[in-house]
C-alpha cells in the first residue's frame, strides 16, 4: 500500500473513531450479513420510499447550492463530505444506486454521517434551487438504520425509554409527580399561594415539558409555574404518562413508536379537557407534535391547539398578563432554534419577548430563519458522548457568530440548543452565560404575589 | 354499590352549599370533584396555619377532622364515597371519607374503581419497588417499574405492565433481550416482552391480553402470556369480545389500519387510522374510532365507517347499554360537537365531555362549554333552558325517566332533577 493510501485510511479511520466507540453500532454491524443488509434497504425504499423519494432524488442537478447552508460544511473547510448533497451521496443516494448492496464499512459510515452529522435543520432547503428536503433524505437514512439495528447507543437507549415509560429519562411516574410537588414546595417560599395544579379538568392550558426537566432542569418547572401564576393562567399539568411531550423515536427512525407517544400526549391533553397545549422551551418535541408525529396518527393538523412558550411568552406581554419589572443591560444575543424558527416562524415573536427584557440586543448574523443551527439538535446531542467532539468541531460557524457579537449573554429557547451550545461556548472559550426566556423573564417579570 | 334507584329523584332543583364554603379557616380551596348521586362536592382545602403545610379535605364545606401535609386528586367512588392521595411525615396513604388506610408508601397515585364492587385501588412505590394496592392490600410482590393498570371488572385482580429485570444505564442490548412483562395480582406471566402496553381482562376476569413487541419492529398481541403467531408493523390496544372470549386489535400493513381477532384480519387494512374499539355487552357489535381518509375521524361499526365526520379529532367514544347506539364527540376547526348514530347534532362548542346514554339506550345527553365559558347539559340534541358556571357531565334514572344536573350556579353547587319529558 503506497504511503498516500495508507494515510487517506488512517485519516478515514480517524475519522471513524466515534462510531468504533459507539456499541450501538458496532454491536449492530455485527450481527448483520450482506443478505439482510440488501433486503432491509430494498424493503424500506420499496415500502417508505415512494413517490417523494424519487422526486428528491431525481431532481437534484448536483449543482451544490446547498453546501454553504450547512455548519458542518462551513466548519470544515468546505469539505465536500460535509456539504448536504455528500451527505446524501453517502448515505441513501448510494444505497439506490447500488440497489442496497452495500458494505458494512459504507454502513458505518452512513449512520454517522446521518445520526452526527445533520441536524436536520432543514436549513439546506431554503438554498437549494428546487427545495429539496435534505433532511426528509436523512431522516430516510436513519430509519433504515434503525431497522438495521445500527442506531447509535445513547439515542436509542432514550428511545427504548420512550417506548417502557412515555418519557424520554426513564422517569418513573411517581418521580415526575413528586418533581412537581417539590417544585410547588420549594416555590410557596417565594410566593405563598403558589401552585402546581394537577390533573385539573376543563382548564384552559395543559402545560407539558420534556423529560430532563424533572430529571436536572427542575428549576424551569419552577419558573414556568411562577410565570403562570403570576399571568393568572388556568392551567393544569398532568399526573399520568403523556407529560413529556418530547420525541428521540422521531430522530431513531422509530416511528410507530413516534406515533404511540403523540397519540398519548394528545390523548391525555384531551382527557383532560384543556383549550390548548402550551409547551416548555423545546424545538425538537414542538416539531414532533406539531408536524410530524401528529401526522403519523392522521391527524391532518393537531388535535389540540398546540403553542411554544415563545408564542405563549409574546402573547402573555402583549395582553399585559405579566408585565416588565427590570431589564437586562448586558449586551445580549438570540439563538434562533431551528424547528421554532425555520419550522414555525416565532422568530418575530422571539424578539419581542427578548427586546422587553433587555435594553442592549444585538443580533448575530446570519440571522432568524437563516440561523445556523446548534448542531445539537436533530438527535444529534442525544448520540452521546462518543460523538460529542463531532458536533462541536462541526459547528465552528456557530463560535465564530457568538464571538462576533460580544455578548455576554446567549438566549436559546431550546434544550438541544442549549446543550449545544453550552458545548460550543466551553470548548471555544467563549465566557458566554445561556439562557432561557424562562429564566429571563421569571428574573425580570413583576410578581406581585412574591413576598 | 349502592343502588341509584334510591338517590333522590324527586324533580326539582336542591342547592346543596355555597361553592367558597368552608367549616375552617381555609387559605384556598381546590377545583371541585362532584358525587355520583350528586349530593356531595369536595375540594382539597388549605388550612392556615403559619407553621406549617396544613392541608385536608372539604366536603361541602364540612373539613375532614384528619389533616395532612399534603393532598390531591381528591376522586368520588362509584359509591359516592370521597377518597384523596394524602401524605403525612412524608410517607403517603389513601383516605376513603377521611379514614387513612393503615399501610403506608413512599408515594401513592392513580387512583382507581371498581364500577360495581367497591374495590378501590391505586399505584404505589415503596422502597423504589413498584406494586399495587387494593382496599389497603398491596400486591404480594414489587417490580422494579409498574405502567398501564388496569382493574379486572369485578375489581378482584389488578393487571399491570411490570418490569421484571434490571437495565443498567444506556445498556440497549439487555432492554432489546426483553425485560418486561404483566403481572396480575403481583404475578407476572412466564415470558418477557421487548415491549408490553395497555393490559385489557376479560368480561369475567380470567384472560387479560396486552400489546406487545416482541422486537423493535414487530408487533402483536399476547394473550395469558401467550403471543400470537403472526407479527405486525404496528399494533394498539386489544379488547376481549364478551360473548366469545375472542380478542381484536387494531393492526397495521402496508401503512394502513384495519382490525385483527385472534390474529386474523376481520376489518382490511384500509384505515387511516383505527383505534379504541369497543364491543357491545353480549358482542354482536365492534365499534371503533377511525380515519376513512387522512384527517378526517369517525366511528366505525363492524367494520363500516359512518358518513359523518370530524375534520380534526375524535375524543371519547361510547356505546350505549343495548350495544346497539354509539356517540363520539369530536372536533373541526377547532370546534367540538358530537355524532350520535351517524348523524351530527346541531351545535359547535368551545369544549364538549363525554357523552351518556340512558339506561334504556335511548336518550344521549352530555355536558358543553359555550365560547363565554358558560356550560350546560345538551339531550337528545336539545339545551337545557339555562346556562351554568360549571356542569358536570349528566346522570341518568334507573328508569331513565329523569336526568340529573349537577351544576355551579351563582355561587352555588346544584343538583337538579329534570324529567326528560320537560327537557
């Protein structure tokens, strides 16, 4: 092997290392021989594919538009592995082409290029000439894998989560109640009359969450009550499975299983008799119940008026139910979260909520529906921690935005996004504090009930 | 179970207690849950007290002697009598009318009846061992993690999805090995499932079928244990036809939904979705919720889809004593009505509760939230002449000659009892 070749393989497998360390796919890999590779490509193309695939596919002219969208492309030195059409090239293109006869190390590969490297963030859509879905193509990929059985480890253990416990922490149903109860507690010595109510028929609004709420961000339950009150909501949270309203099965590529936690978490907001679901500061569960798992179950809209706390947050100032006590003067800088933003368009909305509260915004660019994503998002985080170095490096684009800004301060309304970058900040140095319009405003709201 | 042919069913309106009363000096009272016989409303009342969390139970207006640090989901029997989840020196019980159980857990939930025999049960976790507990009695042995109660109909056995080996954290490959299971009184079946959901008894309580997956992708339905052969892309919640003992299911293929007994399609798949199916009592008739095409919901019986639809959702679905009516309520642009037999009701609502048939099947009334948030009670597709606070969904006579009300009205909790004939 000439000394060129033998460098371009140990560059390959160094850029392989995260899915070496990934048992999930590594143990997957294992048990699957070229036969069962073929058919379960060939089926789930056959099957899942259909016209929509075959449109994506063959409208692409190949002309790389889409590369200068992507963070990763942009993070690498416009590395054509990372442009959205490589991407694409590496996972499904090729196996259409070669009719699912396609190797194990093509397998490694492609679950990490599909699982780590996209975000889904749909970004690429919008410069793409013919708006071609990059991220439906990618999500195609990871369904496959998923039946493949070469899902990374740490995501499908939050899936398998979902399916035993209709969250996505393995919290058990007294945990969550008690989380509430302690946060209830804990709140009464601010606010004497506070409460959490629970499983309050007929109220106007169900408040749902994500798991790691109750799990290590218990203290964003605290707030939400306490804004809540404050705002005099009607409002009610629920004591059975169906709370969580969050969605790793969606990004696993398991969507009967996204189906079953979407019918659950409308079933229970409908048992309950509520006008409408307001949901905690999450993009990924807001685009489960808002697009696609809702439409796995037939609903051809929701069942239940659905409303992020972005949209909530705006219309709460806009009707004075809370009401600006103090504002932040630091210099401070919105993170669009893509699934709220690209996928909702609350972008206008974020920026009342934050200009309310703070006196020095500025804005990193490109900005709003053009944001770059976190690189968090899109299952991506939930990979763990093999393939953590993956994102952060594939996100330089996203240190450099926050650099420029010279903020102090970086508001994301997202939990991957914060994930993210809370990551990109520590590993950049940046000395940055993130926040949630939670926290914000809980901080800076007047709370007239508070002693 | 107390007979409701002796509840008061003089005609009439009967104001029971001022809504805010309270024999204590309360900081708060709770939402209100009202009785079956109508003559009781209770709220979980905050007592004052500087020192401490003081909390109980008021019933109309009259505080339980007994108080707690803490309570909640204060729920009627069938029977009328008041239970709440209370805890004392952080250690929770039940408490039936005041009287706490003797055992107590390190928490205590979702409460449950039995609709004829009393049996009152509830989730409960000790030690971070997970188990039932029924009329006091808990379950002979925990689990390491309990999901989808379900109570036998003579209230006698408790069935329950039951984990039944450890997962180390992140460890994928032992949850794929399958580790849970259903316990029936404590006592799981044989055999382990990747995935087990929605435990359903028998008519008689002998039987109890479950959805499971026997891998991440295939699906099928376990009876007594026992899987069927056949595996499929998906599948929800089973039911046990009562006069045969038979078992359907909702599955899908192809993408699409039909119905499945005894692993053998009996509906095609050609729904859009298919869900909560319902026998009648003696089994003649399957209904179920259904999406003829995408987006649009109704019912379907025995396999044909009614021409009336919701264009949004579909909520709860109800089949009438004979077995031979059905009602749905449901939703379209963002406004909920109902479908009784295939035709829709005139009325749109800013929220609609499940509709109730009359003991002789022939009436179907249900209670409404207008747009102001005034509700009232629709019957036989006609409004009662006035509009309440707050109304409770209605309750029939035995003869089904009376319906009664059970409402918040200036202040007051009502119960009124309305001949249908005047309605």
């Amino acid at each position: 092997m000439s000394e060129t070749a033998t460098a371009t393989k140990e560059k390959e497998k160094d850029l392989l290392q995260p899915i070496y360390d990934d048992p999930g796919v590594m143990k997957g890999l294992e048990k699957l021989d070229e036969a069962t590779i073929e058919r379960v490509i060939n089926q789930t193309l056959e099957a899942e594919g259909g016209a929509r695939l075959k449109i994506l596919v063959e409208t692409c002219v190949h002309c790389g538009l889409c590369s200068d969208a992507c963070h990763f492309f942009m993070s690498h030195d416009r590395d054509p592995k990372y442009a959205p059409v490589g991407k694409v090239k590496q996972t499904i293109w090729e196996m259409l082409r070669k009719k699912g006869k396609v190797s194990k190390e093509f397998l490694m590969r492609a679950v990490q290029v599909a699982h780590t490297e996209c975000n889904l963030c749909r970004r690429c859509v919008q410069y793409c000439p013919f708006g071609i879905d990059t991220a439906h193509l990618i999500s195609l990929t990871r369904r496959i894998c998923h039946k493949l059985g070469i899902t990374p480890q740490y995501i499908q253990d939050t899936a398998h989560s979902h399916s035993a416990t209709y969250n996505q922490m393995w919290v058990k149903e007294d945990e969550w109640t008690d989380s509430l109860f302690w946060q209830e507690d804990e709140s009464r010595d601010e606010i004497p009359n506070m409460r959490i109510p629970l499983e309050k028929e007929g109220a106007d609004i169900y408040y749902s969450v994500i798991a790691p709420e109750p799990k290590f961000r218990t203290q964003l339950i605290y707030q939400a009550a306490v804004i809540m009150h404050e705002a005099g909501a009607d409002w009610t949270m629920s004591s059975l499975p169906g709370w969580d309203n969050s969605d790793m099965c969606m990004f696993t590529g398991d969507l009967e299983m996204m189906g079953r936690l979407k019918r659950r978490h409308f079933e229970d907001a409908m048992r309950l008799k509520v006008k409408r679901i307001v949901m905690g500061e999450c993009g990924h569960a807001f685009r489960s119940i808002y697009d696609t798992g809702n439409r796995w179950d037939a609903w051809e809209s929701m069942p239940v008026t659905i409303q992020h706390s972005v949209d909530f947050f705006e219309e709460l100032l806009r009707l004075g139910k809370i009401k600006v006590k103090t504002k932040i003067q630091e210099k401070v800088t919105i993170h669009d979260p893509c699934n709220i933003i690209r996928g909702r368009g609350l972008q206008e909305k974020l920026r009342t909520v934050v200009h309310a509260f703070c006196d020095n915004v500025v804005e990193m660019y490109p900005n709003k529906e053009h944001n770059y994503c976190c690189s968090a998002g899109g299952g991506v985080i939930n990979c763990g921690p093999p393939h953590k170095n993956t994102r952060i490096v594939g996100n330089s684009v996203k240190a450099d935005q926050l650099r420029e800004t010279g903020a102090s301060i970086v508001v994301a309304p997202c939990h991957n996004c914060h994930g993210g970058i809370e990551d990109i900040i520590h590993a950049n140095h940046l000395g940055m504090e993130l926040k949630f319009l939670g926290d914000i405003i809980y901080e800076h709201m007047e709370k007239p009930d508070a002693i | 179970m107390k007979d409701a042919s002796l509840w008061d069913w003089n005609p009439g309106e009967k104001e029971i207690v001022a809504y805010d009363a309270c024999s204590g000096d309360c900081e708060w009272l709770e939402e209100p849950v009202v009785s079956p016989d109508g003559e009781k409303i209770a709220r979980v009342a905050k007592i004052r007290d500087e020192e401490e969390a003081v909390f109980t139970l008021a019933v109309n207006g009259e505080l339980w002697e007994s108080t707690f640090e803490r309570c909640w989901y204060p729920r009627f029997s069938p029977d009328s009598r008041l239970t709440a989840l209370c805890s004392e020196m952080a250690e929770w019980t039940l408490v039936v009318d005041g009287e706490p159980w003797e055992e107590r857990y390190g928490f205590i939930w979702d409460t449950r009846f039995a609709k004829d025999s009393g049996a009152i049960a509830a989730a409960v976790q000790q030690d971070m061992q997970y188990g039932y507990v029924k009329d006091g009695e808990p379950w002979g042995e925990f689990f390491e993690n309990t999901n989808h109660p379900v109570m036998s109909p003579d209230g006698s056995k408790i069935a329950s999805v039951v984990q039944t080996r450890n997962i180390p954290q992140a460890d994928i490959f032992t949850f794929k090995e399958g580790c849970f299971s259903v316990a029936v009184n404590g006592e799981p079946w044989d055999r382990n499932f990747v995935n087990c959901w929605d435990p359903v008894f028998d008519a008689k309580g002998e039987s109890v079928a479950t959805t499971v997956r026997t891998s991440l992708y295939d699906y099928t339905i376990a009876v007594d244990g026992r899987a069927w052969n056949s595996r499929y892309q998906c599948m929800w919640e089973p039911r046990f036809n009562p006069g045969n003992g038979s078992v359907v299911a909702a599955g899908r293929q192809g993408g699409k939904w039909g119905m499945l007994k005894d692993d053998e399609w009996i509906w095609e798949p050609r729904f859009f979705q298919c869900w909560k199916p319902a026998f009648s009592d003696d089994g003649a008739n399957l209904y179920a919720v259904v999406a003829p095409s995408f987006g649009r919901w109704t019912v379907a019986v025995n396999g044909k889809a009614w021409g009336e639809k919701f264009k949004q959702a579909v909520s709860d679905l109800v089949i009438s004593p004979d077995g031979k009516r059905a009602a749905i309520i449901g939703k379209t642009d963002e406004q909920w009505g109902i479908i009784v037999d295939d035709t829709r009701w005139v009325g749109w609502f800013a929220m609609a509760y499940p509709p109730v048939f009359s003991p002789d099947s022939r009436h179907v009334g249900y209670a409404v939230e207008r747009k102001d948030g005034q509700m009232t009670i629709i019957l036989d597709g006609h409004a009662y002449h006035k509009d309440f606070d707050k109304a409770w969904s209605p309750v029939f006579s035995p003869d089904s000659q009376h319906v009664m009300i059970r409402c918040l009205d200036g202040g007051v909790y009502k119960r009124i009892v309305v001949p249908i004939s005047e309605f």
